[in-house]
C-alpha cells in the first residue's frame, strides 16, 4: 500500500483544521456543524475532485502517480477523521456534563451536594434548545416548539437506530 | 487484486454498520444485562475487532510485502479505530443526548411549549443519572459520602476539550470549582 495513502489525508485534515480555527476565531458561523462540513468534507472533495478530474485529462501534473482506488483509500482515511471531529465537535461548544463533572470532582474530590450545586437548570436547558434552533432541527411558532423536516428525520432515524438494538429511546 | 483492495475498502467504511449489527445481536444475548450500556458498544467493537482483522488479512494485508503490510496495518488501524469511535458517539448521543431527547419529545408530542419541556428536565435527575454512569463505567469512586476520580482517562479528555475551546476562541465554561473556573 503506497504511503501517500496515509499522508495525504492527514495533511489534507490538518490544513482543513488551520481553516476551521481561522474561521472560528474570526467570525464563529451561525450553523457550525453545516459550516463544520463544508470546511472538512464539501471544500477538500470539491478540490480533490477537480484535481484528479485536471490531472486524469493532463491539464495538470500528476505528483503522486495514485489509482483510483488508492485515491479512494485516502478519502475514506480524510473522512473518517473529519466525522470523528465533527461528532465530537458539540461536546467543544456545550460541554458535556459528565466531563465537566469529572473536571469539577478533579483529585480532591468533592461531595454528592457541592456537584450538584454547580449545576442548574438554565445551564443545562437553554444551550441545547438555542443550539436545536439554531440548526434548524426545531423551529417555535411563539411559544410552541415543533420539529422541522430535518428533526423528524433525526428522531425517526433514531428511534429506528435504538429498535434495531433493542433498545427504549435515551434517558438523557 | 484490485477487486479485493475494493471489497476490503468496503468492509472498511461499514464499520459502524457492522459494529451495530454485533451489538444488535450481543443485546439478545446477555449484554443487556450490563449497567453500563456505553460499554456494550465498546465489548461490541472489541468483539468485531477480531474475526475482521482475520477477515482483512485474508482478503488483502496478508497479500502485501512487509513494507506495504506495515502501512496497511496503520491504514487499517486508524480507520477501524476511527469509525469504531464514530459509532460509540452515534450510540452515545442516542443513549445520553439531551438534544436528541428534546427532538424526540416535540416530536411524539407533535410541538412542545419550551416551558414544558424545559419542566421535564431537572438538573438534579440529570447529575444523578451521570454519577452512576460515571462509576459504572469507573471512572468515579465514592468514598465516605464524597466522589473521587477513579480514572485520569475522562480528566485528561475534559481538559484537552477545554484547552481545544480557547483555541477555537471560546470563552472558558461556567460551572465553577470552589471559586475557580472550570467547564
């Protein structure tokens, strides 16, 4: 297996990250985890494509001498890491209680009573809802929440995800 | 060879497929039984890992020259070890998600007010539920009425979090230790 098969899609995650960081820090978008695709997948298939596309009808020089199907191994190796980000992303905007638990009991440990105190029900609600919102999975007609197209195929393909397993749906 | 290479990239990419299959069937074995059903999915990508790594040098490592096996090797490694972990937090999400929770809520009661939702989630019902997760997967301990940690594994991905939120220019997190700032 040729070596570039390993190289080329952790250079391509790691200037796709430099890309992600920049943008961050300059204007943070309103829908993330879209903006979030675009950067890690939609922009680095677009270039590859167009690349292999020029190169294949000689309108560029070919560095790498690569098959298909080696291009193919590189691309699921880039989108493995790009959706292994993207997942974890979330738990970087809102972090999950469990790790911020574990960072506020730290090594001197702490009682049942003080954890508890460090966390309230605005600071566990809103951010969920606002970020649901925000990604157009739920939309509020004044004070009534409903689930947009995109949220029901979420729920359903949950519910069928967790039926499969044999499952009841998360206790959250 | 070239089929192979292809059926082997295939096996490859559905490995979050096959790892729900694994725990589908572990689930009506026994596994259900288990406190912790987060270490379900991982005995199930365990449990995977085995009979697919024979199956993967069957079918294309075990045809490579030592040089081209070792890059193979690491190929297949980080790909199975990435979509293993894209699988863990697909069924994360699903087991302990509160955003996923809230969709299928407004869903099932087709549109929600937020304050009654909002009802529905009390913070205590929330920690209490983590705590035991927490213990049962080992990384907190109890001892005289006070927690500890356990493990440094969840700590140590708790502060590369926060490290990775100030580089991405987020403020730091709210909840608060004895007065000083922690996520």
């Amino acid at each position: 297996m040729n070596q570039l098969v390993l190289i080329i899609p952790v250079a391509a995650f790691a200037i796709c990250m430099v890309i992600h960081v920049i943008v961050w820090r300059i204007c943070r978008p309103a829908k993330r985890v879209f903006a979030l695709t675009g950067i890690f997948i939609l922009l680095p298939a677009a270039l590859g494509l167009s690349s292999v596309i020029s190169m294949r009808h000689g309108l560029i020089h070919d560095p790498f001498s690569l098959m298909d199907i080696e291009l193919a191994a590189a691309l699921l190796l880039h989108l493995s890491l790009a959706i292994a980000y993207i997942a974890t992303y979330p738990a970087f905007e809102a972090i999950s209680p469990s790790l911020a638990m574990v960072l506020a009991i730290g090594s001197e440990g702490i009682s049942h009573k003080e954890l508890l105190s460090f966390f309230c029900d605005d600071e566990l609600f809103e951010p969920r809802i606002n970020d649901l919102l925000q990604s157009s999975l739920v939309k509020s007609h004044g004070e009534k929440l409903s689930l947009t197209s995109g949220g029901n195929l979420l729920a359903y393909s949950f519910i069928l995800f967790r039926t499969f397993l044999g499952l009841k749906k998360g206790e959250g | 060879m070239m089929g192979k290479f292809t059926i082997f990239l295939a096996l490859l990419a559905g490995i979050p497929l096959w790892t729900a299959v694994t725990q589908a069937v572990l689930m009506r074995t026994g596994l259900k039984l288990m406190r912790s059903r987060q270490m379900t999915s991982l005995i199930s990508s365990a449990s995977l890992a085995i009979p697919f790594a024979g199956l993967l040098w069957h079918l294309y490592l075990g045809t490579l020259d030592e040089h081209d096996r070792f890059v193979g090797f690491v190929f297949t490694s980080a790909v199975y070890i990435l979509m293993s972990y894209i699988y863990f937090h697909i069924f994360n999400m699903s087991e302990t998600a509160r955003r996923i929770r809230m969709i299928l809520e407004i869903g099932q009661r087709s549109g929600l007010k937020a304050s009654e939702l909002k009802g529905h989630y009390n913070s205590i019902q929330m920690i209490e539920n983590r705590i035991e997760r927490l213990i049962a997967l080992g990384q907190v301990e109890v001892h005289e009425g006070k927690l500890f940690t356990k493990s440094k594994t969840l700590y140590i991905a708790a502060s590369a979090m926060e490290w990775w939120r100030r580089i991405l220019g987020f403020p730091p997190s709210r909840v608060r230790d004895q007065g000083r700032q922690v996520p």
